[in-house]
C-alpha cells in the first residue's frame, strides 16, 4: 500500500492493542482496555464497512431465553451450567444499559411472548408442565416468577390458545446501540479501521504480526472479537450459523407489540417503527446456514413469509421492503469461549445468537485477560 509517512505513524506503528472486529464485543472489549490503560494505543480492524457479523443484523432482542429454549438446554447442560447462562445474559443487558444508557438504545420492556403452533402441541404442554420448575430454577436471579401464560390477545393465527410471558425481557434498537458504541469508542481516541479483513494471526512471542488484505504491521496483543467468522482465525470451537431476517413497509394500525419467539426460538418476530421484523428458520436446513456468505435462500424466505401471512399477519395486506442477513457463532456449548489462544493472542467468541445479551461483559472479560 502507498502509505505515507504520517499514515503509518499515527494508524500502523508502536500499537499496544488490536481487536479484530468491531462488533459488541469487539467496541466493549476496547472501551475496557482503555479504561485500563489510558495511556494505549489500541486499533479496531472491521472487515465490512460496517460491523459486518451480528451486531448490526441482529433483531434487537434484550432477553435471556425462552421458555422452550431454557428447557432444551437443560437436555444437554445442568441446571448450574443452565442458571449461569442466564445470570451471564441478565448480567450483561445490564451492563450494555448501564455503559450506553436505555434513551441511547431506546430500551423498551415490552415483554417477551412465546408462541406455539397448533402442530407444537406435545412442547406446548411440555412448557405449561415446567413453567413452574423453571420460575424455581430462576429464582434466584430474578426474584420474580419469570414465565406466565396470557390468552392470544394479538389475535394470531393457527397458534396454541396461550403464550408464555416473560415479563423481564425487552427490545433496543440495533442502530441506535451500535452507533452509541461507535462514538463512544472513537471519543476515547481509539482508531477504526473499516474496510479491512485480517487474513493471518502470527504470535512471534515478543509480538504479533498481523496480515490484512491490504497491509501487515505488528501489535503487541491481539484480541479477536469476529464470533461467527472465529474459525477463519483458527478458533475451530466455533462454528458459522447465518440467520435470515426480512422486514415489512409500514402496516397501517399494527397492534402488535413485545418481541416473539416461536418454535424453540429458531423464529423471532417484533414490531419495529411500525413494522414486522421477523427472522430465523436455519433449523430448515443446518448444513446450508453453517456459512459466512451473507445471502437468502428461497428455502428459508418462503417459510418466512408463510409465517406472517399464516400465523403473524392474517388478513392483513403486507409487502416486504428489506431482506438481509447476519452470521452469528455457535458451538456444541452455550458458553462463550473467553480465553488466551497463544502468548499474545486473546479471543472472546460463541456468543451462540445471545450477542445483545453477553456481548458487552464478554468484551469486558476479553479485555480483564489481559
């Protein structure tokens, strides 16, 4: 690259940090090293022109789990690993409220609302069944009965006659948190360098020399934030999991109003400006949303619009405006992995489709590594 003598001075020399993605966890992870050692120069490495992961594409849900997923992960972890799970999630809306404030993000506790269609009948009944051991379970975080069940008051279609409530969960709105971030970060003097993906990590023990695709230089500690692009870093615990979301034109009169998870939490709708915003269905076919290619499938997108005008939006007349996707990380375990890679290489990654929730105390763990 033809840089000049002042760019490689003031963005590319004698840098003390560098995170690798400028997501949640990324933007958290150096507002906590700078805090920590004011005195750094610390660099964020974004691949796309904006946040290019989950932190821009996600659907703006502040929750912690749903009923059904709560009890399916209890399937495959104990009711200890489970509870820390949620204290973690809980935790960290907590802490992304605190550091941005609910204006900046416009928090809004809504409620939570789990739908179950007339064919999940067996999970529905599972759900009724447990609520109470679940409420017990979460006791000890909450206080408060967590789940409760409500009559279909939004006139929904082909759905079981109740939904579970969770009265603790709300809804922020992606963009305006990101951007909040964004000027947090580049208000403590911490450099952003879009537009540029790191294709090689090599720690030398004394540094680490980082290779992009349009320049290398050295960094004295690196920090990878990329969560669904981690495998491409060499982090194989984590596995790429896209999620599909479309968003309707504005509906005239729509009454709906809280965030919606349905189906074991593989599709997720709200209301936004107005709008539905609805998402999910990789549970369709695995093995093709284990990608990082951002894209559609007509596999995917027909379920999606089959479920607003069956189920969402009956009678209604809607036309969808925007489809987009993002690439969340997953793994074989709901726990984040926060750990040392090699002498001077960190990540913070699996935030397995819960980013809103842990991706601000998984940044600041990141950072405490150190």
């Amino acid at each position: 690259m033809n840089f000049s003598y002042w760019e490689h001075k003031t963005w590319l020399s004698n840098i003390d940090f560098t995170i690798v993605g400028s997501g949640i966890v990324g933007l958290s992870c150096a507002l906590r090293l700078k805090n920590k050692f004011p005195k750094a120069k610390i660099v964020v490495l974004e691949r796309g022109i904006l946040p290019n992961g989950a932190s821009t594409k996600n659907a703006g849900f502040a929750c912690f789990g749903s009923l059904s997923e709560i009890i399916d992960d209890l399937n495959s972890h104990s009711e200890e690993e489970v509870l820390q799970l949620v204290q973690k999630r809980y935790d960290g809306l907590h802490l992304l409220r605190k550091n941005l404030g609910d204006r900046a993000v416009d928090y809004q506790p809504n409620k939570g609302f789990e739908l179950f269609t007339i064919q999940d009948q067996l999970l529905y009944e599972e759900c009724l069944s447990k609520k109470e051991q679940i409420n017990t379970l979460l006791n000890p975080i909450f206080e408060d009965p967590v789940f409760a069940t409500q009559q279909n008051t939004f006139n929904f279609k082909k759905i079981q006659p109740q939904y579970i409530v969770n009265q603790f969960e709300g809804q922020i709105d992606t963009g305006k948190m990101m951007q909040s971030l964004l000027n947090k970060v580049q208000a403590r003097g911490i450099h952003l360098l879009n537009n540029c993906m790191v294709t090689e990590i090599n720690d030398i023990n004394t540094s680490v020399e980082i290779k992009t695709d349009h320049f290398t230089f050295s960094t004295n500690k690196v920090l990878i934030a990329t969560n669904g692009f981690a495998s491409q870093l060499g982090i194989e615990q984590v596995k790429p999991a896209r999620a599909q979301v479309v968003i309707t034109k504005p509906i005239k009169g729509l009454h709906i109003k809280g965030t919606f998870h349905l189906d074991k939490g593989y599709y997720y709708f709200r209301n936004i400006d107005n709008r539905i915003l609805l998402g999910g269905g990789r549970n369709l076919d695995f093995a093709t949303e284990e990608t990082t290619q951002l894209g559609q499938t007509q596999l995917v997108q027909q379920k999606l619009e089959q479920l607003l005008g069956e189920i969402i939006l009956p009678n209604v007349d809607f036309e969808i405006e925007h489809r987009w996707s993002g690439i969340m990380g997953v793994g074989n375990q709901k726990k984040a992995i926060v750990k040392q890679v090699s002498n001077n290489t960190f990540c913070g990654v699996r935030l397995g489709g819960m980013g809103v929730a842990i991706g601000s105390i998984v940044g600041t763990e990141l950072a405490d590594l150190l």
